[in-house]
C-alpha cells in the first residue's frame, strides 16, 4: 500500500487562489450568463460542472484512454496511465502523443503533477487514497473525476444493460468535452452492432449454456459471474451464462465447478500479451485438455470454444467488437436457426 497522498503547499495555494478567482466578481449578469453555460452532468452520485469543455483529461486505465481517443480527444488528454494490453492499431497514432504519466496504475502525486482539469476512469477503485485519490479529495481541489456508469448501474433506471450504460458514457463525455455529435455517432453505430447481435440471438436454437474464462491465476480459473459484462453478451446473442448463479463480475472457481455446468460451448479470453501464466487462450485450452473432467466435456472434446480478446471481456469502447466475435463463433457452431 502507497501511503496517503500529501498535496504540496504551493500546488494547493495555486488551485486554492484559482477557485477564489473564479467565485470573485459577485453575481452580475455576466456571471449569470456564465452559469447558465456550464455543463453539468452525473457519474456514479456526484454532479461535475464544467464551465468550458477541459483541455488536460487524465485517464485512468486503457477503458477510457480508447474511449477519449475514439472520441477524437488526442489533443485534450495531459495524459494517460494503466495500460493492461498493447493499444491497438487503430488507436496507435493518436496514443504514441499522449504522455504515459505511469504504464500501470498511477499515484496521486503523479496525477496532480499533470495539473488535470478532469479525470477519467473506467472503474471506481481507482480513486482511492493509494492511488489516484479519492474523488473528495479531487473534489475539494476543483478536479472533476468521472467514473464509467457501468460501475453504478443502480443509479441509472432499471432495465439498462452495460451497453446502455456505455452509450451513457459516450453521451456524457460528448457533453463534457463538446463534441456531442461525435459521440452519438459514436453510439449510434455501436448500436446498430448491438442490435444485429440481438438478432441474430434470437434465431438461436435452445439457448446454449457458455462460461467465460478470462484468466487462470495459480491454476484456478476466473470466470464470468452474473454482474460481469459477458452475463449480458450471452444474453444478447442467445446464449445463457454458466454462473449466472454468482452474483460477482469475475468469481474464482475450479475446474471442478465448470465440468458441473458441463457448458455447451465456452469462450476463452486471450490475453497473452499480458504475459502471465496462463493468460493466453492457447494456455487455457492446455489447462482444460489436462484437467482429468473438463477434458472429457463435450465442448473440449469437440473444441466448441470461441476466442476473443480479453480485455474486451470488460466494459470498453471495444466492447462490442466482442460481442460480434460471440454472434459469429455461435453462428459458426451451429446454434442460429
């Protein structure tokens, strides 16, 4: 564990005579005006106002370095952090003029050194003490920190799938940064790849039972529970997740488990670049072949197994690819009518 981020004194003078400057002036007109113009929006419990769109983002892991970069933001990001995979090509160029502020997860000292006007991240637990900060703590420094919708699905209406919270996303991050159109686009089309996924679902013959394994640790495999964005996937493209039972994103469990739910097919998460032991799709089905029961499970025996990028296994702007290697590799094994 860091110890607790001390903020330096003439850093904190400087936000400190910053946010004075911004409340002088009394409340004439013009000042009127200006709050009549600030942006305003909700992530996970906390209003952020913005009186302009910000100019020096920070993000917090690859999830939302890709969504400011699909976003056409290169030129607004002081920089980025936390990067669990090679960036993929087409986001390369845009990325390479982008400072890494920290390749894996960032401290709060140098999170504030980058002197961000707002933070981005795609999972709440970065906020905290040890590492960027809490968000109060940002808070009380006029740095908004934005977290993923997905992350608090309680706070967004009943029904809504981590694909709506994405698009909720996009549509307050358009906001936030001025480029609305963009990011309907944005959801538009991710929609429409939603929405022929969910038809093709729904030509799939008796709902076949999958599980989702997205890494291997000390030999026991992680698989996706009923909170995990794949649970929704499955759903979509016509399938039922094995654990749905587990009310966990990425519950550990045992081979001993997966050969019970004796799965029609299974989707292994590649994850090689990674570089831990048994993180590679290859890794995994070397494991399964050798474990004396899932070695016998139908789905092993007659590699019914679809391959899909890991971190795509997790709500991101990539999400959807995924979601299309599902509808194929189902197609490809015979479920759609």
């Amino acid at each position: 564990m860091r110890q607790p981020v001390r903020i330096g004194t003439a850093l904190a003078l400087v936000l400190a005579t910053a946010g004075c400057s911004a409340q002088a002036g009394g409340s004439g007109p013009a000042d009127k005006a200006a709050a009549a113009a600030k942006t305003t929006v909700t992530s996970c419990g906390q209003k952020l106002s913005f009186a302009k769109p910000p100019q020096r983002a920070v993000t917090l892991d690859q999830g939302a370095t890709e969504t400011l970069l699909e976003l056409g933001l290169t030129d607004r990001m002081a920089g980025t952090s936390n990067l669990k995979t090679k960036m993929p090509e087409q986001y390369r160029a845009a990325y390479a003029k982008v400072p890494v502020l920290n390749p894996k997860i960032i401290t709060g000292e140098q999170l504030r050194a980058a002197t961000p006007d707002v933070v981005v991240a795609s999972f709440a637990d970065l906020y905290a003490k040890d590492r960027a900060g809490t968000r109060e703590e940002l808070s009380s420094l006029d740095v908004p920190s934005y977290v993923s919708a997905v992350e608090c699905p309680e706070q967004s209406g009943p029904g809504s799938t981590p694909f709506d919270l994405l698009f909720q996303d996009y549509e307050n991050l358009g906001k936030i940064f001025g480029v609305e159109d963009r990011a309907a686009a944005l959801a538009k089309e991710q929609r429409t790849a939603v929405e022929k996924a969910a038809a093709a679902g729904a030509k799939v013959k008796d709902r076949p039972t999958v599980v989702w394994v997205y890494s291997v640790f000390n030999g026991a495999p992680y698989v996706a529970g009923k909170s995990a964005l794949p649970s929704a996937m499955s759903s979509i493209a016509g399938a039922k997740n094995a654990f749905d039972d587990v009310a966990e994103d990425w519950p550990e469990v045992s081979w001993e488990e997966i050969a019970e739910r004796d799965p029609d097919f299974i989707v292994l998460g590649d994850l090689s670049e990674r570089g831990r032991p048994g993180d590679s799709a290859d890794e995994k089905r070397a494991l399964m072949r050798k474990d004396p029961l899932v070695s016998k499970l139908t789905a092993v025996r007659e590699n019914r197994i679809i391959e899909v990028p890991g971190v795509e296994m997790d709500p991101s702007v990539r999400s959807v690819n995924t979601l299309g290697l599902l509808a194929k590799g189902m197609k490809d094994l015979g479920y759609v009518r």
